[in-house]
C-alpha cells in the first residue's frame, strides 16, 4: 500500500500566519513535476474538517494535496475585522498568493468546496495560464434564494444550546467570527448582488463541477453556470441523494470522477 508524507507549516502574510499542510505519495517522486491540487475550504470548514479527503486523493492522483486554513479559521490567525464584500475574489491576490510564493508552487490545480469553490475559480481567472485545471464541489457562482434559505435555517440551528461547540473543537475561540462572518456576509445587502458571471469567462482551464441533487445550499444552475465556459472542456455531475458535502457523503464517487477527470485533461 503506497504510504503518505505529510507536512505542517505556518505562511507568514501582512494579516499573520497561516496553517498549511500537505500530503505527498511518500513513494512517487513525479509530484515534483506535477501540478498540486490545492483545496479551498467552505465558509465553516478548516483543514482538519477535510478529514481524510486529501490523503485519499493525493493517493488516487499521485499527486501532493496542499490545504490551508484562512484567516480567521481552524489553526490560522484570528480575525476580528468585517469579511469584505469581495473577500471571495480578494482570496487570489492574499492567502493564496502568499503561499504559492512559500511553497513554490507553480501550475496547480484548484480545488474547493461551497464557497473555496467560487474562491478556487477567482484564483484559476487570476492565473489562467498556471491554472490546469478547477475542480468545485457544491460551490456557488451567484446568491440564489435557496442559499439564503439554507444559511437562514443553519443560523437558527446554531443558535440551539450547545450547537457551537461543533465549530470550536475546529476553530477554538475563532468559532463565533467564523460563523457570523458566513451568516452576515451571505445575508447582507451588500452581499445580495456578488456573482461569479464577470470571473468565469477568465477561466482558460478544464472545470469538473461536482454537485449533489439535494444540496440545500444551491440547485443545479450553479454547476451549469461553471461548465458553461467559452474555453472548456466543462464537465457536470450531479450526484442522486448527496446533499452539500459530496466528499463526506460521496467519497468514493467523488475520489473517482476527479481521478478520471484529471487523468483525462490534466497533462501537467
């Protein structure tokens, strides 16, 4: 059984350090000439909350996985400021640049899931001729009645008694800014009118958009909308009863389609 070297470390950037950790095929050394697939969490998630999810891909590609903590989330440097209105675009110029600069990473492959998945398409826009390929899983592309809906019953779900010690065992004391940065940004005014319809056409790269039939935080138009690309090749899958987090629900279908995609339009 191929074994993995993993690797932890902190990026230091003008807003304080960030947790980075990688999973590397310990017994393949070609990850040195390939593009790594880096992850972009969702709105509540962190490293650890990918779980076993990077070890099992770095494996199924052959590839180094590298995932990383934002400001204000799981192990990175907290934040007590306002999300910007444009913090999903502002991510290719800030965290990720810094730690593509540290870990000399050039190609890559962009990965994310909900929001890290319209993150991971501003990033693949801001560097199209780097990017070779944007994988997103249950991602947005513009603020659809369903999202509002789906984060207006989660806010009250974690209003119950005890429900936000979900998030400290994965965010510490961060948890309350982590969650009421995704609920107040998503449902403000100023938020109302984001959409990623300006940011995709910039994508020069092959897109998989994976998607669950019962994700409760977006329909089907948001897969169209990212595999609807002039450049192309765009790929849609819709996963039957699999809701907003196919590679906790889904590991397997997911690991597989984004193993078969790679291999077929990834030849860096």
């Amino acid at each position: 059984m191929p074994s993995i070297s993993t690797h932890e470390q902190y990026v230091s950037t003008s807003v304080g350090n960030l947790y980075v950790k990688s999973w590397t095929p310990a017994d393949d050394f070609r990850y040195s000439a390939s593009a790594p697939v880096v992850l972009f969490h969702d709105s509540l998630g962190s490293v650890e909350l990918w779980r076993d999810f990077p070890e099992t891909l770095a494996l199924a590609l052959r590839r180094r996985v590298i995932a990383y903590d934002r400001p204000g989330f799981g192990r990175s440097c907290p934040r007590a400021d306002t999300l910007e209105a444009d913090f999903i675009h502002n991510e290719a110029s800030g965290p990720f640049t810094a730690i593509r600069n540290e870990l000399a990473v050039d190609d890559f492959i962009a990965f994310g899931h909900s929001v890290g998945g319209a993150m991971a398409a501003a990033c693949a826009a801001a560097f199209p001729l780097d990017c070779a390929a944007l994988i997103t899983e249950a991602a947005q592309a513009f603020v659809e009645d369903r999202t509002v809906s789906g984060i207006g019953d989660a806010a009250q779900a974690f209003a119950q008694h005890g429900q936000l010690d979900r998030l400290k065992k994965y965010h510490g004391e961060k948890a309350n800014w982590v969650l009421n940065a995704w609920v107040n940004t998503w449902l403000s005014d100023a938020f109302s009118h984001w959409t990623l319809h300006e940011t995709l056409p910039n994508v020069r790269c092959p897109v998989l958009a994976i998607h669950g039939e019962d994700d409760e935080f977006g329909s089907e138009a948001h897969p169209k909308l990212y595999t609807s690309l002039p450049a192309g090749p765009g790929v849609m899958e819709l996963l039957p009863d699999c809701g907003h987090v196919p590679h906790k629900e889904k590991p397997e279908a997911v690991t597989d389609l984004v193993t078969a995609f790679v291999e077929r339009y990834v030849n860096r």
